[in-house]
C-alpha cells in the first residue's frame, strides 16, 4: 500500500547501501501502479486535440493523476552520484521519467550537487527538504562497510560486550568496566570494584550485572553507574551471566550454576549478604555459556555438553553432546540453539537432535550473534565470520582486527567488536 510505503521510506531507521537502488525500485512500484491508468491514456490519445487551456489543466493535474508519485519526495536525490542523475534528466525516456515532479527533483539535486560547498546556503530548495539531505543508515553487512573508529581506553584485552540503549559497556582483563557513548563514541564512564578480569556482563532494566575472575558477580545502576551489590558464592571464575524471569544465572569455572533472586537487588539493603537460592552442579568443567527460552535454561560447558533445564523445576531435561574441546558460546535463533567453540553446531529444539555441523580453517571461536538471519562468529585468528542462516553458507569475513577477537555486539547498524590488542572496532 502506498501509506505503508511512503512510511518505510520516510523511517530514519531505513537502512539502505545505495539511494539509486531505492529510487529504481520505486519507479518500479509506481510503474507498475499505473500500467493500467497508462493503457487507458494512450487509447484516448487520437481522438483530436483539446483546447489549450484544457492542455494546461491537464498538466497541472498530470502530477495528482500518477499514483504513487508523491513518494519520490521521500527519495534523496541529492545523494545520488552525479552522471546518474544526469542520465535520468537527459536520456531517460520512460514514463515516469516525463513526469514534472520527477524532472524538477532530479534537477534541483543536480543543482545542488554542482553549485560549490561554500555557497550552497545560497541557493534555495523549492523542491528538497532538509531530511533528504542526510545520508541513510548503513548496515555493516553490505559491501563497503569498514572499520569506522576504533575505541580505545582498557590496557588490556577487551572480554565481554554488551549494548544497553544508546551505551555500548566493556569489561576487560584490566579489571574495569568502562560505558561508551555509540553516538560520540567517547567513554562516558569507568567503573571500578573488582579484583581480577572482568569475565561476563549481563543487562536487565536498570541494572548491569558484571562476572569476574575474583569469584564475583557485581551488580550496578545504569543510571548513576554505581556498585549496588557484591555477589559472593563461587569457588571460582564467574565466566557466563544470564536474567531469566526474575532470576539472575551464573555459571562459574567450578561448573557451577548459581541462581539470584532479582528482587533483593532492589530492596535498598545494600549491607545485607544476598546469598544465592538455589545452586545447580551437573556439569564437570567451566560453565562459559548461558542462554534461556520460554521453557528451557541452556548451559554449555568445557566438558563438552548443553544442559536444558526445565525453567519451572529447574530439573535437568535434556543433555546434547559432541561438540569437540567444549563449548564457549551459545545463541538462540527462532526454534534453534547454536552453539560453537571448536566447530559450531545447530540444534533443533523441536527434535533435539543436531540439524548440521559448521567448520572453518583455524581458531576457535568466542562469541555469536544472529542478526537478521545472519550467523556471526568472533575467532581466535583475528576474523569474525558471517553466516546466511538460510543456506548456511559461509557469507564473507571481516579482516582488521589485531589478534584474536574476543567479543562482539550489535546495536542495529552498527558491529562492535572487540580484540586481543585492547581496542573496540566499530563497523558500519
């Protein structure tokens, strides 16, 4: 429906890698939504002429007669390549193409695009807002997305990301969390309680939950960035956090599970001890994955399996295994469950059976994404991998991390990645 389209147009959130592409298929649609309007015009052509002044009536309606032809406003011709406007102004010959409206946006942005920069605030847009000037989101999944600034800031590698609105938060070896403005990408704040490498970060409403080396899980406001809690219960390394429900998971190098109850974090007792409510211990090795469903708690471990917990009993339902040298990371994508450190493995959960294995050269890998059907992976050997979840086809790879890359995410357009040399990459 043309509402429906001049609105996806009109989003901000559009994002697109050529704004030829968006007015090619525009003139498509419109086209199309006209052929039958056009077939009736040329069978009335032949009839004779009308009188003048009617000619010039028809011209000032031909624009309201064209379905569709009001979205080109939506188009941001000012951001075309020259000669290509130029084509459409001059060559073109196809029935939009004679249309007033079409003619007069493709020559004031060729205008626009020839008159100098120092002067362009002289010259006045009669057919051109201010928004079709701004340049559309890029997705760091098309071609020509690169690294477009590097955060740097932590002394030492860079282990756990994780977006929280328009805030971008890192924990490190070095110890510190550090949050970071996405827009300005600038570092807004650093925080500073534990004792040993920062592991895991979790976010949940207005609370950061941070999992170290030192055995804790720290709990912090977002909104002044302060300590709330310390968290104390496990024997070792705190290397997976997940808020499930009203429950906090941790899972520790002890191949522990401990569970929290999130409504003591609010009760405003800062100097009581909260002490954990229930401890699961199955599993042989590290606990480094955790991820959770409607009806399951997913836990992998070094030990080589996937534990499924019923989230109502929190009984141990279902083990998977095979994975080669354990599991490091786990995602979750509709009805499957991937998994991965020496190789990636794809589970269905209808079947619980493993639907295929996916390899690679070298290196294992630390993190997955799925983000828009697309599988990504962070490796050792400094790449991340990209996925199409549809065929499973190894889509391309991004180069330009500096030794191996321990963490990634996502805050819509943007990749975020973090590597063996301290540093965060931002791709777009």
């Amino acid at each position: 429906e043309e509402e429906i389209l001049a609105d996806i147009l009109a989003s901000h959130d559009l994002v697109c890698q050529s704004e030829e592409k968006i007015y090619e298929i525009l003139l498509t649609w419109i086209e199309q939504a006209n052929k039958d309007r056009v077939k009736e015009e040329e069978d009335k052509e032949g009839g004779g002429k009308e009188q003048g002044w009617q000619e010039k009536e028809e011209d000032k309606k031909q624009e309201e007669s064209v379905r569709g032809i009001r979205l080109l406003h939506h188009v941001r011709f000012p951001l075309m390549d020259g000669e290509y406007l130029a084509l459409e102004i001059n060559q073109k010959e196809s029935f939009i193409s004679q249309q007033p409206l079409l003619k007069a946006l493709t020559t004031e942005a060729a205008m626009w695009q020839l008159v100098p920069a120092r002067s362009k605030h002289m010259y006045r847009l009669d057919k051109l807002s201010e928004r079709v000037l701004l340049p559309r989101k890029r997705s760091w999944l098309m071609k020509g997305s690169r690294i477009r600034h590097v955060l740097q800031g932590h002394c030492e590698e860079v282990q756990a990301l994780k977006i929280h609105e328009d805030r971008l938060i890192s924990g490190s070896v070095d110890t510190t969390i550090r949050v970071w403005n996405t827009r300005s990408c600038t570092c807004e704040h650093q925080l500073r309680r534990h004792r040993g490498a920062v592991c895991a970060l979790e976010v949940a409403m207005d609370l950061l939950f941070s999992g170290s080396v030192d055995r804790t899980v720290c709990v912090w406001s977002t909104e002044g960035w302060t300590c709330l809690h310390v968290l104390a219960g496990h024997v070792k390394s705190v290397f997976a956090l997940k808020v499930v429900g009203g429950q906090l998971f941790s899972g520790s190098d002890d191949g522990e599970i401990k569970i929290w109850e999130m409504k003591e974090f609010n009760s405003g007792k800062e100097d009581v001890e909260i002490v954990p409510s229930q401890t699961l211990a199955m599993h042989r090795k590290a606990v480094c994955a955790l991820e959770a469903n409607d009806k399951h708690v997913f836990s992998g471990s070094f030990d080589g399996t996937i534990r499924l917990w019923n989230r109502k009993t929190l009984k141990s339902s279902e083990l998977l295994t095979g994975h080669d040298g354990g599991v490091c990371t786990m995602v979750l994508s509709e009805n499957l469950l991937i998994s991965g450190f020496m190789d990636i493995r794809v589970w269905d959960l209808n079947s619980m059976l493993l639907q295929m294995t996916l390899r690679w050269d070298s290196g294992g890998i630390n993190e997955l994404l799925v983000v828009d059907r697309k599988l990504i992976g962070a490796f050792d050997d400094s790449l991340i991998r990209v996925w199409d979840i549809n065929n499973w086809e190894m889509e391309r790879t991004l180069e330009g991390n500096v030794g191996a890359v321990y963490a990634i995410a996502m805050d819509g357009s943007r990749l975020y990645s973090a590597s063996y040399d301290s540093c965060i990459r931002v791709w777009y």
